[in-house]
C-alpha cells in the first residue's frame, strides 16, 4: 500500500522536466507489514414445525463473538477523537463492536389451497459482517509506525521528508458492525404440463455500512452565487493532520 510513493506531475511538460506538484508514499523508516490475530466464533441452531398439514414454519439464531484483530508487535493506532487529537493512540484499532450479533432467521411455507397446486413461502434474515479484512489493511499506512506523508512540491526523484504533515486513516473509533437486513415473499402456481409460475418480491436493507471520505475538510466560503469554494490556503479542523480518510 504506497510502498514505493506514488509522483503526480500536471502536465506532460513537469513530467519530462521532472517537477512534481505532488509526492504520496512511506517514508523510508515505515513498516508495511502487519500480523494480525483475532477469534471468531459462531454458534448457530435452527428448527422445523408443522403447525398444520398446510403450514410449515421455520426459524433459526446465529450468535458470532469475534475478539478485536490487534498486530502482535502492537502497531495499530486510532483517532478515538477525530478532529481533536494531535497524535495516534497506539494499541488498537477500535472499540470491538461484536459482543450483540445476534441474528434471527425465519420462514414459512403455505399450502394455499391444501390441493400442493399453489403456495405461498416468505423469510427474513439478518447478517453480520464481523470483521472487514479491507478494513484492516487500509490502516496499514498509520504514524507512528508507517507514516503516509503527502507533499506538495516535492524535490524529484528523493522526497524530502523533513517538516512534514501525515496523513491517516483511522476506523471509527465507535464503529457498529455492519449488518443487512434480508427479507422476501412469493408465490408458486402449478400450471399444466408441469411448468410452475412464480411472483415475488425479494428485497434488503443494509445499515451501519463501510465507507471512506475525508473528514479533515476546511469549511468552504460561499460565493456570492451560493456555490461553496475551498480556498487553497483555508486550515483543515485537525492541523496536525493532511487527509483524514
């Protein structure tokens, strides 16, 4: 991730001049390797009744523990307090959101008419993400053991990494496990010369989902025409950082 830094040059003219606008890697002392160890376990019990010679019901629970992934040279950090804190805190990488995934399943088939010409079947289903191996490896490049330097201007072909500012990319310090909620209903018609008719609906809803921005943002002017504009020179809330992703 960045390992061997990445140049940007504006024009076909920089680049063949060799004048960056723009250096993002490690710098020389960064370790960009991590070996990380954590437990997941999960128990599951599901069950079947007939309430009825038409009706059939199912359901199920699933339980998931996982223990927090911590690197065993103890190089994870975070920014529990986002736009405050000045430095990483070492140790780990969040709070371990995974103590309540508890997932209900159920069903329910239903011979409509008792003749086993129509029927009628629903379910619905929640499920965990418990721990995201992309997650983990975005935060691979974090002071203060791999620091991400981006440097404007920089001398061609070796950086100068000297009065720099990093960037980071934290987790949320009080993330929620992400979840989907799984959920659908048809119904099943029997037609001649043995061909079935199917409608139904099939849906879900995903919450607490994985995302990534900057939230090291200026606040932007706005224009006389309402249109926001970010000064090149405004100061981002947490100075002692350049991108917070």
């Amino acid at each position: 991730t960045f390992a061997y830094g990445v140049y940007t040059f504006p024009s076909l003219r920089t680049f063949i001049e060799g004048r960056p606008s723009r250096f993002l890697g490690l710098t020389p002392e960064a370790q960009f390797d991590r070996y990380w160890r954590f437990t997941l376990l999960g128990t599951y019990l599901q069950d079947e009744w007939r309430i009825s010679p038409r009706v059939t019901l199912n359901g199920g629970i699933r339980y998931e523990f996982a223990t927090m992934p911590k690197d065993i040279y103890g190089r994870d950090s975070a920014l529990p307090n986002v736009l405050t804190d000045r430095v990483p805190t070492t140790g780990q990488l969040y709070e371990n959101p995974t103590y309540k995934n508890v997932a209900p399943r159920g069903g329910f088939a239903w011979d409509i008419f008792g003749d086993g010409s129509t029927s009628m079947r629903g379910g619905y289903g929640l499920y965990y993400n418990t721990s995201n191996q992309q997650t983990l490896i975005v935060t691979v490049t974090n002071p203060p053991a791999t620091p991400r330097p981006i440097i404007a201007n920089p001398s061609f072909p070796q950086p100068s990494f000297t009065g720099i500012v990093n960037s980071i990319r934290p987790v949320q310090w009080d993330i929620k496990t992400p979840r989907i909620h799984v959920y659908n209903l048809n119904v099943q018609r029997e037609l001649p010369w043995d061909f079935v008719v199917t409608l139904g609906y099939a849906g879900s809803r995903g919450k607490h989902l994985l995302r990534s921005s900057d939230v090291n943002v200026p606040t932007p002017e706005v224009l006389a025409d309402g249109t926001p504009f970010f000064p090149p020179t405004a100061a981002r809330p947490n100075p002692a950082f350049t991108t917070i992703e």
